[in-house]
C-alpha cells in the first residue's frame, strides 16, 4: 500500500512557512500549548486539529467560534474531514494549501563491483642524442702563461621536454549573485508595505502559470504579481469574512454608526463602544417596540448602565404626560444626550418631565 507524507504551505499574518504534518495529532490555535500558533482574533484557542496516518490526513473543527473552511466551505465541528491534494484550509486569516506525497521506497540492486583500470602513465620523450658533429673541435687550445687549458666542448642547448599533461575544459565562473533588492523592491521606499500575510517577493498567483514564468523569489514577475495580490487579496478577505462586518460582537468600530441606521438610530460622541455594540445586539428586540415603555427604559439602561423608572400611569400628570426618573446626579450623566435619546423613541404626542435623584 502507498505511503503519502502531507505537506501543508502557509501563509497569513507574519507567517510563510512550509509544514509537514508528523503521523498522529497536530493541534492548531491560538493559545501557545499548540502544535501550530495562529495568532489573530479570528482564531480561537483550540481551533482545529490534523489528524495524520501514512495513508491520509484528516481535519477536524474543535467546535471554533469563526470555524473552520476547506475550499471556501465550512465544515461541522467534530467531524472529520479528509483532504486531497491541492486543498485549501482556512483558518481565520490563515490559509494552508494541502499536498500529498508519495514516499518511494526503493530497493537496493546488487551491482558486481567494476574494475577500475589504472589510469595511462605519461612519459616524457627523451631528449634528442646529441651527434659528434655537435661538438666545436675547430678550435685551438689556448695557452695562458705557460699552462695548457684542456679544451672544452659546446654544445647547443637542447630543446626543452616535452611534458604529456591531461587537459580538462575550463570550469566557468558561477553566475554572479543578484544585486541586493533592498533598494529596489516597492517595499523598501519607505511608503509601500504589503498586507499583513502577503510578501513583496512572492505571490501565491504564480501557482497558476506555466512553470517558464517560474523565475524565483525576487524576480519581476513574481515582484509584478505580488503587487496586484497585495491589492486584490485584502478586497477577497473582505468578501469572504463580510458576515464579521454585520456582527455587532466583531464589526469594526467605524461600521457600528452603519449598522445602526438600519434601524433608524444614531450614535454621538458620547456613546461608549460597549453600548453602541449592546445596543445592536437587542436591536431586532428593541425596534419592533419602539415607541413603548419597555424599549424606552431599555435604550437609557444601556446608555447609562442604571435602569431609569418611567412612569406614564400616575393619576397627577397630565395627559400624554410621563415621566423619567433617574437614580443619578445629573453632573454624572450627559442630560443633553439623554433628551436627544427620549425625544427619538417617545411617541411623537407625548412630553415628559426628566428627573435626577441620587
């Protein structure tokens, strides 16, 4: 039976790195006790686990909050799911791009040990034997005060050995490294910086060309395509995680105002966050009672964290007449926000007397 080793690429915020899940459990989370650290809100503490076997590799959601996507598909916590080549698991703003390797196992074959010759001796050529012709016997011995100097024989140089040498073809010179590309990458000028995730030397959008565009980290076309993923991916994330945007417990501070002219309300400066993000979670409560006692007393309780008695039954007020009692000073509270929030949740035939009391 084959065996298969599961390789996982992946990229999110901080992180690029290639994994090869172990055989057993590999856990993914938040929290440092795992396996594999994601950091980033989307991605809770025990989030997900791999379960890895030489034949397969599963994935199985731990019940995570923002749960957990292969192949833009979210899938039932607790229920294991098994992979394929080529899919892609997303974990908050995290993805792992899953492949599967066969693992070869290859058996020796027994080689009869080859004889090695020994290689050729070069010999120099012997220097040419000099002929007696050579010698300049013409001249007459020379005679110095009285003494008879022996004649001495010249004779040419000879040429010089020859030497047999083995020759081998020049080995070229290494290709010269590729200048830096700190002074040359956008990321460098000092205003362009890639997305949290994403890289200025490598796009994942080189995956689906050709294999001759595949020219390395660093390359223009690998630095081109990187630019346009640094635009387009943020804008996917958006589109994928939308339904974060329209959650009042994940939605981002600037949209809040946004959601709450949904339902006909606004927010002023002095509305704290956790109110804003209170109050449009009883939203689809609140509106459909506007106009009542209930959803009066509802909205002051969450802007000012007391509950306010309004009492529009007592036999001294006039008619279409009540009144709201507060357990505050009024130096404690901004009385003029609280005016604005009565006057645009009271029905429009009423007044109302405002009182503090601590």
């Amino acid at each position: 039976m084959a065996q298969f080793a599961h390789e996982f690429k992946i990229t999110g915020p901080q992180m690029s790195l290639t994994f090869t899940a172990p055989e057993g459990t590999t856990t993914i989370g938040r929290s440092t006790e795992n396996d594999l650290v994601f950091v980033h809100p989307l991605v809770s503490r025990r989030h997900a686990r791999l379960e890895s076997s030489p034949e397969a590799c599963q994935v199985v959601d731990l019940g995570s909050t923002h749960g957990t996507m292969v192949n833009r598909k979210s899938i039932e916590a607790q229920s294991p799911v098994t992979l394929q080549t080529g899919d892609v698991i997303e974990i908050g703003a995290f993805r792992m791009v899953y492949q599967q390797l066969e693992l070869v196992q290859q058996t020796p074959v027994y080689e009869p040990p080859v004889e090695i010759e020994p290689e050729p001796v070069s010999v120099p050529e012997p220097a040419p034997v000099q002929e007696p012709e050579a010698y300049l016997a013409e001249e007459e011995p020379v005679t110095i005060e009285g003494e008879l100097v022996e004649e001495t024989a010249v004779t040419q140089p000879s040429p010089p050995e020859e030497e047999t040498t083995r020759t081998y073809a020049p080995i070229p010179p290494l290709p010269p490294q590729p200048p830096s590309l700190t002074a040359q990458l956008p990321e460098s000028n000092g205003q362009f910086q890639p997305p949290p995730g994403l890289s200025a030397t490598y796009s994942r959008y080189l995956e689906y060309l050709p294999e001759i565009y595949h020219a390395g980290p660093g390359s223009f076309i690998t630095r081109f395509l990187a630019l346009l993923e640094s635009i387009l991916t943020p804008i996917e994330w958006n589109i994928d995680n939308f339904d974060l945007y329209l959650d009042p417990k994940t939605s981002p501070n600037t949209f809040l105002p946004w959601l709450a002219n949904w339902y006909e309300m606004t927010f002023d400066e002095s509305w704290s966050e956790s109110s804003q993000r209170q109050l449009l979670l009883e939203a689809s409560e609140i509106y459909p009672r506007r106009g009542t006692v209930w959803a009066l007393r509802r909205i002051l309780e969450i802007y000012t964290g007391v509950t306010p008695d309004i009492n529009d039954q007592g036999r001294s007020l006039e008619a279409f007449m009540f009144t709201v009692r507060f357990p505050l000073r009024e130096q404690q509270v901004n009385r003029t926000a609280i005016e604005r929030i009565i006057n645009a949740n009271k029905p429009a035939h009423t007044n109302y007397t405002l009182i503090f009391q601590a």
